[in-house]
C-alpha cells in the first residue's frame, strides 16, 4: 500500500501543501481549527513524517543532537529535559548514546552521518585530545569546551559544596571520606570544589578512587572496610564505623547507593554510624528508599539555557546575540555568565538538599567511640 504524502493530505482537506507542512509541524501561523482539521486527517490516513527526508532536503532543519551516557541517571535526565523544552519550540531531538559507543567521538559521528549539525554535549570527558572541527559540539553542558566556539553551561559546584561542607561541620563532622568519580574533567572539578570547601571549614578528607555507579561505590566501600579491618585488627568491631571518618561523599547519587548497601552489609548504620552524601540529588537520593542527603544541579536551568543557546545558534548564525537568562532557574540568583567572540560560558549554582541519610557525627551520638 502506497505511503499518504502531503500532497494527499491536501487534496482530502482542500489546503495547500505547504499549509500541511506547516500545519504538521504545529507552525502558529496557521490557525488551531485548520491546523486541527489536518493533523486529525493525517492520523486518519495513517501519515508518518519521513524525519530523514526532510533533514536531507532542508538546508536547516530544526533538529538538535544530544551526546551523553544515558545509563548515568543525570545524563538521562538533562536530555529528557530538553527533548521537552525542544517540542515546546519546534525543534526535534536526536540522541546518541555515547555508553553504547565507548566514547563521545563515534557518538558525535553517528550524529554527523544523520547531518545534524548543531549539538549538544553532556559531560564529555575527550577534551584532551584533539576533536575533528566537523565533531565539534554547539553547547556543552560541563566545566570546558574543546574551543572558544563552543558555548559552555556548567553547574557550578562551589556553592552546592561549601553549603555540605558547612553542613558537616554544624553536625561535628571533622573526618570524612571522599569516592572519586571516573577519572576526567568533572570528576577533578568536583573533587576540587569539595576539598575547596572542606578546608575553608577545617575538615579533613580522604580521598578514594571509586566510580560513577552502583557496582562502583559498592566495591571501593567493601575495600575500605577489608583495609580498615587490616590496618586495625580484631579491636575493630563490625559495625563501629570506619576507622574514624564520620561520613563519606560520594561523586554521584548512583555511586552512593552502592555505598549505602556495602555500609548497611558491614553493619554500620546511616546516619547513626555514618552519614552518607551524594551528588546530582536524582530520583534515587528523593526517593522514600534512600532519603539521600545530596547536591542539586538545577537540571532545568542547565537544560534550558544549553537548548536556548543551540537554539540561538540556529536561528542567528554564527554571530549570536543577547541571550536572556531570567526565568532559567528557580531563582536565578548566583548566575553568571561570560561572553566570548563566538561563545558563552553560563555558570548555574548548585544547592546542597539535606535528607534523613547525614547526622551527627558518631562521637557525638555514641558515648563508647573514641576519636
């Protein structure tokens, strides 16, 4: 059976082609009645917008690539965001799944080969080497770009990391535990902002090699308790804690939850024995399971300023204008931003949210331990 086209649909509704174009595309200038009229007969006919064609005969086409590794629960949520954000507008998205592929140049190429030409980069981790012009991201939401051109958003750790450092401090907590990310530019930045901040509050930290997933907080948390263990011999009772650290931090939520089963395995409890902090503040650190005491990164923020940023690019050229950042967030206040010839680097501050999973710190509630 032959495929309804546009011509068909406007002969069975009596408009033109380029009004169904239009109309299909939820263009404004047609009105909601006609546009209504041709949607519901298109569904009737059974059309289906051929994405691919149109993308090869439009010079323009108003679509955006997002790059990231979607099996990290902040990625997947900066790009459900924008794919929202982007309908909203007009605009399609296409993903690429940068864990599928093992790294984000093939990522970026599999965008190129669908000739997307404007993208977005979530967290990219290549900036190291060298990058094709042709690869080169639009926005990247993380800390650097690969070159002035590109526009940068970042969450900003600074704030986000001196408030749970405060925190800690107010609950007594004087020695924690730090479970590094994946090794790259995120991970050092994040690293840093914390040891930053926990000094300015005269606490020391332990930093430890993990990851950014379960298995990997899980796995680095059952070390440490073999190596204290060791190190302590049988005067270490299970369930006492971790030599005497009162609390751990790890990169993200995810990597927390691996540490939170290793801890409650060990038998040492959160908070009680040992507060527990994560990073992104995901569904997982909301949830009623875990309670996670965790830093926000105004997911909305970064992915609405990033999408208007590619948008702009789109739609101005390679000189872009004025870009307005009010309403961004939910308050808007600690965003800067700077701009170059041809890029923007936006800073989006990030805020500690506290849950049940931090406490006093354990000489503060259990009158037997020693510190």
């Amino acid at each position: 059976m032959r495929r309804p086209t546009l011509r068909d649909i406007a002969q069975a509704t009596g408009t033109s082609i380029s009004t169904v174009s239009l109309a299909l595309r939820d263009d404004r200038r047609i009105t909601p009645a006609v546009r209504k009229k041709i949607q519901d007969k298109a569904s009737d006919m059974g059309y289906k917008v051929d994405l691919l064609g149109v993308m090869l005969r439009t010079n323009n086409p108003k679509v955006i690539g997002v790059a990231g590794c979607f099996d990290q629960e902040l990625h997947s949520a900066y790009s459900q965001q924008i794919i929202d954000l982007a309908a909203s507008k007009g605009y399609r998205v296409i993903t690429e799944n940068v864990s599928h592929y093992g790294d984000y140049t093939a990522a970026m190429t599999a965008l190129k080969e669908f000739r997307v030409e404007h993208t977005i980069v979530i967290n990219p981790r290549y900036f190291h080497d060298e990058i094709r012009d042709d690869l080169l991201p639009t926005v990247v939401i993380g800390q650097v770009a690969p070159t002035s051109r590109c526009s940068v958003v970042t969450s900003d750790n600074t704030v986000g990391m001196r408030e749970l450092a405060q925190h800690l401090h107010t609950l007594g907590h004087r020695r924690i535990i730090y479970f590094n990310g994946p090794k790259g530019i995120s991970s050092s930045f994040r690293r840093d902002a914390l040891l930053t901040a926990a000094q300015q509050r005269d606490i020391a930290v332990q930093v430890i090699p993990a990851g950014d997933n379960i298995d990997a907080g899980y796995q680095a948390l059952n070390q440490l308790v073999a190596d204290t263990w060791k190190d302590s011999g049988s005067s270490v009772v299970l369930g006492a804690g971790l030599g005497r650290a009162t609390a751990i931090v790890c990169y993200n939520d995810q990597c927390a939850q691996g540490v939170a089963v290793g801890l409650l395995r060990a038998g040492i409890t959160i908070p009680h024995q040992m507060s527990l902090v994560g990073f992104d503040n995901s569904e997982l650190a909301s949830s009623t399971a875990f309670h996670l005491t965790s830093i926000d990164r105004d997911v909305p923020a970064v992915a609405r300023l990033a999408l208007d940023f590619v948008i702009e690019k789109i739609e101005r050229g390679s000189n872009p204008g004025r870009v307005t950042t009010k309403g961004a967030g939910s308050s808007g206040s600690g965003r800067g931003v700077s701009v170059s010839n041809t890029g923007r680097h936006v800073r989006v501050p990030t805020k500690l949210v506290i849950r049940s999973s931090t406490g006093l710190a354990t000489y503060l509630n259990s009158p037997v331990r020693k510190v």
